[in-house]
C-alpha cells in the first residue's frame, strides 16, 4: 500500500520510481511531459505510467481507479493531484458559503469587525534589485519557538 498526499494544486498525478518496486508489473512508458513546481522549476519526469488505484471508503466498500502516474525523482510524497481527489471523492468543492449570524464576539467588538481592515501609518518595503522570491511551506513549528521548544526537548530527554 502506498500513502499519497493529497495536492489540489497539482494537475497530475506523480509517484517515486522507489514506490513503483513494491508494485509488480509495472510498463513505464515515455513521457513527454514538463512539470513545473509551483516555484516555477522545471522537472523532467523519468518516465509515467498508469495503475490501478483502490480506495478504501468509511463505508467498507472498495472503489477502484485507473490512474495516470508520472515518475519523478527528487519529489519527497508522492501526489495525487486535483482530478483524482475530486473523482474519488477525496476531497468536495464548496462554490458557495452561507453567512452565519452574527456570534456574540463580532457583536462586543464591533470596532474590530467594521471597516476596510487598514492599520495606521505606512510601511516602507525595501527589496534588493536581483532577489529571487522564494516560496515556503507552512512550518509546524514557528521559527520563534524553535529555540525554546530544542531546550524544552534536552529537558525532558534527561
């Protein structure tokens, strides 16, 4: 069994050459395609191919999908992108959102809930020339806490 991580950004789905050993009679086929990461680096897959997928319900029923793969080396997960996750009922898009009444909250800080949002004063934002923008997942952890929760580990390991 393969875990995958559910990515409703990417348009394809995409597997570790390392997963595909444990799975037997696998044809890797050619693959022309160019995966660009969200960071905008180009990945060259080594190959793709199509498999069989079963998903397990709550409900005890199995539900089978033929999947399209590509085959990266260097990814971390493998993925199931966008197309998979909504057919197989992973995930559910929500197009429309009901306003609920107002809670007891919004209604003792009214002054914090009215109004466009806007801090005082402004902000000056100094960036070099030649700087390339990076993007970052979440952290688990803040980079401020990283300190305090390593010491609190050496604590409790003693």
């Amino acid at each position: 069994m393969i875990n995958f991580k559910l990515d409703t950004g990417t348009h394809c789905n995409v597997i570790l050459p390392s997963a595909l050993k444990s799975i037997k009679h696998v044809k890797l086929q050619r693959s022309r395609m160019h995966l660009i990461t969200y960071s905008e680096h180009t990945i060259q897959p080594v190959g793709q191919c199509i498999l069989l997928c079963e998903h397990m319900q709550e409900s005890c029923k199995n539900f089978y999908y033929t999947l399209s793969f590509q085959v990266t080396e260097g990814t971390n997960k493998p993925l199931l992108g966008l197309k998979a996750c909504t057919t197989q009922g992973l995930i559910k898009r929500v197009d429309v959102m009901n306003s609920s009444p107002k809670t007891e909250v919004q209604e003792k800080n009214k002054d914090v809930f009215t109004g466009l949002g806007y801090l005082p004063g402004k902000v000056s934002l100094k960036v070099k020339f030649h700087s390339i923008p990076v993007v970052h997942p979440p952290r688990k952890l803040p980079i401020a806490y990283r300190n305090d929760m390593k010491e609190e580990l050496k604590r409790m390991k003693k």
